[in-house]
C-alpha cells in the first residue's frame, strides 16, 4: 500500500467517522458539516476529471452545479405546488424522488456541457479559462432574469426530497446517500484514470500532437472528458440543494467555480482524494475561521497564496510526496 | 420607439464599451507582453473606485479624486506586481488562475475590512452635471460624453505609447521575443512592473469614472472583469485594437439588446412574456455574441493564432 492510498483511506475513515460519531453524541450540526464536505468533495471530483486529468482549466464549473442545483429546485417546487412543469407536448410533472432528481440533474448538465464544452475546447489555454467563466455567467444572469424560477430571490423547497427506504430528513441517513455517492465517484474517477479512455486522456494533456499521431482526437477525448465531469458536479449540486432545500443564482456564480477550484488545489491538483481533502479544509476553516473574525475569506486568500507560490502539491502532496509515475 | 431615445442608447452602449476597453486594455496587455491571466483586474478596478470617493469626500474636488484613483491602483498593482505576480509568469495557468483568485479574495475582505460593507458614493462633478443638446435635439448626459471623450483620448494615448515611443518599443519587443530584448540589456522586471503598473493605473481610472455613475461597492469589480474578458475573446489576445473593437460591440449589443429584444418579441407575443423572454434573452446577448465569434473565428476578431 503506497503512502497516498494509506491517506486516502485515512480520510475516508475520517469523513465516515466524524459524523458517526457525531450522531453518537447527538451534535447534527456536526453531521450537515460533513454531508456539506461530501457534497463539495463530489463537486470537485467531477472537476478533478476536467482539470487534473484532462488539463482543462475551468473556471465555468459553478455552470453545472448551478443546473443541478435547479434541475432539484424546480422539480421539487412543481410537486411541491402539484403543478405540472409543462401540459405540451407531453405532460411533464415536478417529483420529490432523489433518484429522478440526479437523473435529471446529471442528464441536464451533461447536456449544457457538451453544448459549452464543444464551443469552448475550439480554443485553449487562457482563451479556454476566460469562455468556461463567460458561460457560467451567461447562466447566471439568465437565472437572475428568469422571474418564473424566483429569479434573484432563487427558490425555497419546503421538505428534502425523498429516496426509497430512507428517511432523508435525519441527517445522518443523507449523510450516508451524499457519502456513498462520493466514494462511488471516486471510484469511477480511479477506474477511469486508469481506462484506456483515461490514459488517452492524460497523453492528450501531455502532448496533444502523438495522440493526433496515433488517430485519437484530442477534441474528442476532452469533450468527453469536459462532459462526464459537467454530470457529476451536476449531481453536486442537486445534492447541494437537496441539503439547503434552496437553490438560487449564487450556485452559478464565478465565486462558486473558483471555490471548487480551491478544493482541489488546497488537497492537490491531479490527486484521487484531492478534492476530499480540500473540501474538508476548507469547510473546517470556514468553521474556524469564520468564528474568530468576520474577514476570513483574507486568510483564506493568503493560504491559497502561500499553496500556489510554495506547497504546489496541496495537502495531499505535502504528505505523500512525489507522485507516483502511474498512479 | 422613437428614433432620440435610440440614439440615447446607442451613446449609452458606446460609453460602456469605451470603460470595457480601459479594463480589457490593461489585462490584454499584461497577457500580451507577460503572458499573465490576471483575475485580480477587477480588484485594481474596485481599488481606483474607491481611492476616488474616499479623496472626494474628503476634499470635494473631482480632479483630485481621479489622480488619487490612478496612483491608488497603479501603485496597488506596482506593489501586486512585485510581492505576488512576478513568481507567476513562468507557471501555468492553473497557477495564475489560482493565486490571482486569492488576491480578489484578499483584496475585496481588505476592502470591506478598511470601509465597511456599505456603498459609498461619488458624486458627479458639478460642472459636468445635467444634460447637453447634441446636434439633433438629443438630450444626453454631459458627464457620460465626457466619459466617450475621455476613454477615446486614453485609447489614442496607448496607440501612441505603444507605435511611438521607446517604451512602446520595448513593449512590443517583450510580446514577441523576452529572452532576446533580455539579452540587449533591457531591464525586463522592470519593464514587467511598469506594464503591469500601466494596466492597473487604466482599470483604476476606469473604476473611478464608472464609480460616479454606479455606486462603489465591494466586488463592482468582477462583473465588469468578466466582461472584460469577453471583450478579450471577441477581440484576440493581445491586440489593443482587438480590445477596442471588441469592446464597442459588446458595449453596443448589451445596452441595445436590452432595448430592442423585447420589443421584437412583443411583435408576436404578448406584453408580460414578451418582456421576461426578452430580458432573459438580452442578459445573454453578449455571450451569444462570443459564441458565434468563437465558431467563425476561435482566436478573436483581430488575435494571433490562439
């Protein structure tokens, strides 16, 4: 077992633990702290794919956990209020079921992403980063004017969504769905490193000309790449929603894109458990932070400062060392 | 629609893109010579703003407050420069991306920290206050043709800078060939800092101009960053030009897209949804712009091969 997946596990157990043990002595605030560490975890991960493993810089990703965000509020404000969403062509009608809620969420997103993806990755380097930041703004001041949705004001969702066999309303039971969620995207996102589609990928980031050579296309490979990473930050966000029970434009804008970014470079770029990591971090230091002074987000400006000038490899980097060539 | 109150947008569109070219001058040109993308523009934008109302409110003159709003920002970014930015020109983007995120973050909780969270306000200088009759009978703001006339007179300032004067020179030297200009005894980090002081002291005028008209708040700055970045890809990277045309055109099509959708969606649907499809719609007009720029020509209208 190398020293990074001894981290992992470690973090793992940790992000189990905490709120198992909170539930053991009765402090649900504690739990939603963790469920909200899954959940931006979970956002980072589908980021991580973009950005660690393809090599694509996106500051838009706040685009997709915004469509997720709205798949839930919409949906669950239409069964709430038992209109349906449209009568033409079809009768379509709001659900409080979570699994319909991802479904869409992730089929949403997934869709805006090959639209932005496909328009985006004409270009790269710093043209890539400014586009993916337009269109998360498009989307976001399209939220704002879309009075039907509760435009600024976003939407309230009076009781969280259901899923078969659980009470959702006990913390730690949507704890245990938004962790279970994390570790399988995890999972997928280890399985997919390591699938032919994955190594493609990273020798697409490494030196898109051999992969030309060779007769993939690095287009394709990113596009792809651009799209199951817009799904699962998607989901993220129904996720997200489901634990405010609100959603409103703020989920769009270019502050929450920056902040997934952060998670991943506070745990480290390119690393499985990165987003876990940073995630966590940031959470706790919110929670601390955010006690002693009003101004918090200056420390947290000068931690950031300090990781990217001095400790590139992020927490997870500064405790395992050196990446492994294949790992 | 009567045609005075189209000409009134069309002057109002062209304002806003003349203070889009100030901000989007200075990020391309700090990306054209030191191959920097810079987030924290918007935060040089912001500290020119309120470097002039706190100026103004303390001594009452308009003149006063825009000096101190350009040496604000320019020495804000001068010292930026020097601490941060500097360590982030030979790494890669992520990197620039990320540190200058932590600066906005700094710089804003800074700010809010220094003057509250409330929004100050600057007022419009008295000589510049109330409505001209321009050739026409078009009743239009003084204080914003003044803002045309100003931004124009700083856009042939920076074309004259750049094809005229030996600064210029060694500008367009460090875009094409650093290592070369290095080499025949330039001092490159200072050139480095003066450039980036030069875009910082832009986007802080820009800021205090605009803040006269809008109010001066934590975070104005972003929004006009983002836009600016638009502009940027519209244009291509790099060119002044490219900025000020680029510019223009979103200026252009955000104010007349927000007048003329609506209105041509009422021709075939009624009032309300025509009014809430319009209004969705034109908030995304820019940004359908860029798209189509994009399709036809993905390194910008006047861009090097991206």
């Amino acid at each position: 077992m190398s020293r990074e997946t001894l981290i992992n596990t470690a973090l793992a157990l940790a992000l189990l633990g905490v709120p198992l043990w909170a539930y053991a002595v009765d402090e649900p605030f504690i739990i939603t702290l963790a469920t909200k560490v899954a959940i931006l975890a979970l956002a980072g991960v589908g980021l991580n794919i973009a950005l660690g493993l393809g090599g694509l810089v996106s500051l838009g990703h706040a685009a997709f956990f915004g469509i997720g965000g709205y798949a839930m509020g919409i949906l669950a404000s239409h069964a709430q209020t038992y209109t349906a969403i449209t009568d033409w062509p079809v009768l379509i009608e709001g659900t409080k079921s979570m699994p319909v809620i991802w479904l869409v969420a992730v089929v949403a997103s997934g869709i805006a992403a090959l639209l932005i993806g496909a328009l985006s990755l004409r270009t790269s380097g710093v043209y890539f980063i400014m586009i993916t930041l337009a269109f998360g703004q498009m989307l976001y001041y399209f939220a704002i004017s879309w009075a039907a949705y509760g435009g600024e004001d976003g939407l309230s969702v009076y009781v969280r969504n259901g899923f078969p066999g659980l009470n959702t309303l006990d913390p730690i039971q949507f704890f245990a769905i938004t962790f279970v969620l994390l570790l399988a995207a995890l999972l997928f996102s280890a399985r997919l490193a390591k699938s032919p589609f994955g190594l493609a990928l990273n020798a697409a980031r490494q030196s898109p000309q051999r992969v030309e050579t060779i007769g993939l296309s690095p287009y394709r490979l990113r596009l792809l790449a651009f799209v199951i990473s817009g799904m699962i930050t998607g989901l993220a966000g129904a996720l997200f929603a489901d634990l405010n029970r609100f959603v409103s434009p703020t989920m769009f804008s270019w502050q929450t894109s920056g902040e997934i970014m952060v998670f991943i470079i506070l745990g480290g770029t390119a690393r499985l458990f990165g987003p876990v990591a940073g995630a966590a971090l940031f959470i706790i230091l919110e929670h601390i932070l955010g006690g002693l002074s009003e101004f918090w987000h200056i420390y947290l400006g000068l931690l950031l400062l300090l990781v990217v000038l001095f400790a590139k490899g992020g927490v997870i980097g500064t405790l395992a060392g050196r990446e492994q060539a294949h790992d | 629609m009567s045609l005075l109150l189209l000409a009134e947008q069309v002057l109002n569109g062209l304002q806003f893109g003349i203070m889009l070219f100030l901000m989007a001058a200075g990020l391309t040109l700090v990306f054209g010579v030191m191959g920097l993308i810079n987030l924290a523009h918007g935060s040089l934008f912001m500290v020119g703003a309120f470097a002039a109302a706190a100026v103004a409110g303390a001594t009452g003159s308009f003149v006063l407050a825009l000096i101190a709003a350009l040496a604000a920002a320019a020495a804000a970014g001068a010292l930026v420069e020097v601490l941060v930015i500097r360590r982030l020109y030979a790494r890669e983007h992520l990197d620039q991306v990320l540190a200058t995120f932590a600066l906005i973050l700094i710089f804003s909780e800074s700010t809010r920290w220094l003057f509250g969270s409330f929004p100050l306000f600057l007022n419009i200088p008295e000589a510049l206050s109330g409505p001209v009759t321009l050739p026409g009978g078009i009743q239009y703001s003084l204080y914003r043709l003044t803002l045309i006339a100003i931004g124009l007179a700083v856009a042939f300032g920076l074309f004259l800078l750049i094809s005229r004067t030996r600064l210029g020179i060694q500008i367009r030297a460090g875009e094409s060939d650093r290592e070369m200009i290095a080499a025949l005894g330039v001092d490159i980090s200072k050139l480095y800092t003066i450039v980036f002081a030069l875009g910082a002291a832009l986007a802080g005028l820009a800021g205090a101009l605009v803040g006269a008209i809008q109010s001066v708040q934590v975070g104005m700055g972003e929004p006009v960053l983002i836009l600016a970045f638009v502009v940027i890809v519209i244009g291509g990277i790099g060119s002044i030009k490219g900025a000020l045309v680029g510019a223009i055109l979103v200026g252009l099509t955000d104010t007349l897209g927000g007048l003329l959708l609506p209105l041509f969606f009422g021709l075939f649907m009624d009032n309300a949804a025509a009014t809430s499809t319009g209004s969705a719609l034109a908030s995304m007009s820019i940004y359908i712009l860029m798209a189509i720029v994009l399709v036809v020509k993905p390194s910008g209208l006047y861009g090097a091969k991206a």
